[in-house]
C-alpha cells in the first residue's frame, strides 16, 4: 500500500489524520461511564473536563450548544459519576483523543468524592472540625515550620513571601511527598517532627502544595494526615491547592488558607506596617501626653491664682484683726501717756516706784520719759528741798 514504505513513509499529518478517521469512525456516539475531575466552563460556554476511572482518563469537550440542551449540566462538577455519550475525536495538533459529549446523565457521586464525604461526615461528628477547638495564631512568630515539598515553587514563593513581610522570621522546612500513595505517610512525619522537635521550637508549622485536580490533593483528605494536623501541639495553618480547593486537612487545622503564599502572608505581620503602627502609636501618645499636661498646668495655674486671692484675702483679714488689737494694746499700755508728758520711773530692781516710803536715801531710780530716760539717786527731801539728784 502506497505510504507505507521505509521510502514512501507517512507524513505526521497524514498519519494523524488516518487514526482521527479510524477513530471517528470506530468510536462514534459511544457511551462512557467515569468520573469528572478538573471541570472548567469557559467564557466562550464550552465546557472541559477529565473523565476517568481507576486505571485511565480522557480528555472531554462539551459545546455550548450541547451544555444548553443537557438537563443535568447543574450536576456537572469534580467528583461527579457521569454517563456521556459522545463521539471520540482527535486533536491534530497535539495529537491528542479526546470526547466530543453530546450528552450526559449523572450517576452517583464518584468513589473518591464518596469517601471525601463520608470521611469528613465521621470526623466531624466526632468533633475534630470543631471551630471551638480552633488556636489562635501567634502574633510575632518567631519560627515557622514548612512541610511541603523541597521542589517546585511552592517553597520558594513562601520564603521569599516570609522574608519579606518579617525578616527576622526562621524558616525550617520538612520535606514531604505532596502526591501519590506516600504523600500522607510523609506529610505526617513533617508534623511529628515539628511537634517533637525541641531544640527548634516552632510557632506555627505550614503544611502546603500547590493547585491540582480533585484526585492530585486527595493524600491531603487521607484519616490518618487529618487526625495528626488536628491533634498538632502547634498551631497549623492549611494551604493546599488553589481557594476553591478544600481539602479535609483545611477543616482539621487551626487556619485555612486559599494558597501557599497566602499562608505565608497570614503567618507573619508586615514589619512595616507594624514600625508605622508603632510610630503612629507614638506620634498619638506624645500628643495625649501633651494635652494632659497642658491640662493639668490649666488646673495648676488656676489653683495658684485662687490660693493667691485667698492668702491675699486672709492677710488683709489678720492684718487688720492684728492692727485692731494693737490699737487696744497701745491705749492700754502705760507707755502710751509718757507721750502725753507723764513719766514712770522704777527702783534697781525694776519695781514700780509709787510712794517714797518704799525708798531708801541713796537708792538709785530710773525715770523713764516719751524720748528717753533719767538715772538719778533717791535723798529723803526737807522742807524746801529737791527730792532727788540727777544722773
């Protein structure tokens, strides 16, 4: 047959175009029964899907025109058991087989979606989803634990996110398996190993992967992985796959987050943000400091000028109580007539002289006038004579 000889060999063009007839016309409205992962409506209204059972998977189409007609297109969703009847087709330019669904008709949930949704109905009744059973995150963290893959970007976009937000913040990663059958078993290890590890305490441990179809995160939906994050002395922040994404692990952990890097942005404050926090909480109690002192210097003043009045007041009160009494004692002080020209005059021993019977010739008397006084000596005076000598 012309074609195909090592000398007259296929073009690719030929060759793909030969297996799309046979295809086309072996596989023509066909049913399929599997189960949807990875489903994505399109702007354009086409719909593109994966179905697949235990041992393979096929890439699916469903036309906008085919979706308006198919009554069950509300149940067309990631774990969903479908029949479709479709034809098989090729895609040239990827040479790739795909199903052209014409049709579909849902059939039961699909085997992993039931057992995500049993499982998750157990734990939950056994109170392992509790919100009340939720811990706080640290504010200031000062170690933070990874446990995800060492390769691919997910680690790295969280380091740099970490770094930059706070970069004092250590970072120790535990590297895990985050797909396929050993992905649990590893995923705990990292748990247990941050939770025993004492000479390097964390205060929060991650444990992250990135975006993936329903079957890529389902180790994160594995029993034993959700009972070792929900039983974790440490706080654990979940972020597996992309915010539409919910995986077990999420419900058992203290903090879900959409993604890795938003996990890494929830785990640490922004330095930043928290030195202009501070720099504002300063500038606010420098100025509420400022205040209270001008108002108390206010009060202070205002004490002074009333405590100024009121001595003020008192003196003048005092002043002229005392000077009332002085007046009193001035015009019943003896003193006061010497001005009016009498004297007073007293012995050596300083007593009163009132009658010179009690005088002795020669005794000496002080005569005390308004502007001075006299010494003298006393002599008995005769008839006609002086009655003392002054000194």
């Amino acid at each position: 047959m012309a074609g195909e000889s090592k000398e007259n060999p296929h073009s690719v063009s030929s060759l793909v175009s030969d297996i799309k007839l046979a295809l086309e016309t072996r596989f023509s409205k066909t049913f399929v029964e599997g189960e949807i992962s990875s489903f994505k409506l399109y702007p354009s209204g086409h719909a593109y899907f994966t179905l697949k059972d235990a041992g393979a998977q096929i890439q699916c189409v469903m036309f906008k025109s085919a979706l308006a007609r198919c009554k069950a297109a509300a149940s067309l969703k990631d774990g969903a058991k479908i029949i479709v009847y479709a034809n098989v087709s090729m895609y040239p330019q990827k040479g790739s087989c795909q199903l052209v669904v014409l049709a579909a008709k849902p059939v039961g949930e699909g085997d992993l979606m039931q057992r995500y949704l049993e499982l998750k109905a157990r734990l939950g009744a056994e109170g392992l989803f509790d919100p009340a059973k939720k811990r706080p995150l640290p504010f200031l963290p000062r170690r933070i634990g990874l446990v995800t893959s060492e390769a691919g970007a997910v680690v790295h976009d969280m380091c740099r996110v970490l770094t930059r937000r706070f970069p004092a913040v250590e970072i120790r990663l535990f590297p895990a398996s985050v797909q396929g059958v050993d992905a649990p078993a590893t995923l705990a290890a990292g748990l247990r190993y941050f939770a025993g590890c004492a000479e390097w305490r964390a205060d929060i441990v991650i444990v992250a992967r990135g975006g993936g179809s329903f079957e890529d995160l389902f180790p994160f939906n594995d029993e034993t992985l959700v009972r070792t994050v929900a039983a974790s002395p440490i706080p654990v922040i979940s972020a597996v796959g992309h915010e539409t994404d919910f995986t077990l692990c999420d419900f058992a952990a203290d903090v879900r987050a959409g993604t890795p890097s938003i996990a890494a942005e929830i785990a640490v404050p922004e330095l930043r943000e928290l030195v202009r926090k501070l720099d504002k909480c300063a500038s606010s109690l420098v100025s509420s400091l400022r205040g209270k002192y001008e108002y108390m210097a206010q009060r202070v003043d205002g004490a002074y000028g009333r405590m100024a009045s009121a001595l003020k007041l008192w003196l003048v009160k005092k002043t002229a109580k005392v000077d009332a009494l002085s007046q009193k004692l001035d015009m019943l002080s003896p003193f006061a007539v010497l001005a009016r020209g009498y004297s007073i005059t007293v012995d050596g021993k300083g007593a009163v002289v009132k009658s010179p019977d009690a005088l002795s010739p020669g005794d000496m008397l002080v005569t005390t006038l308004a502007n001075g006084s006299i010494v003298s000596t006393f002599e008995r005076a005769g008839t006609g004579d002086t009655c003392g000598k002054g000194e």
